[in-house]
C-alpha cells in the first residue's frame, strides 16, 4: 500500500481562497501536471486515490 504525504495548510487559507480540501487537492494536480512535474496518468491516479479515501 502507497503512503500518503501529508501537507500542514492554515484553514484559513482555504477559506481566502474560497476552497473546499478537494478542490485544492485537484488544483494541485492540475498544476504539477501543467507544469510538466506529473504525467496525465499520475494526475488522474492522485485525484481518485483523494477522492476514494
């Protein structure tokens, strides 16, 4: 089983950005994948396993 790395974010940074925690976990994947850091593939994997629990 793959470990998940975890990220310490002040809520109320989510909250300026009017975010909810998946939407930033989607935004961050977005990102990394336009950037060039994450393959298509890798960025779709992170969003289910987000999504999934």
């Amino acid at each position: 089983m793959e470990t998940m790395a975890v990220i310490e974010l002040p809520r109320n940074v989510l909250h300026a950005a009017r975010m909810t925690l998946e939407e930033l976990r989607r935004e961050l994947a977005l990102v990394l994948f336009q950037q060039g850091k994450l393959s298509f593939r890798t960025a779709v994997q992170s969003r289910a396993k987000a999504t999934s629990g």
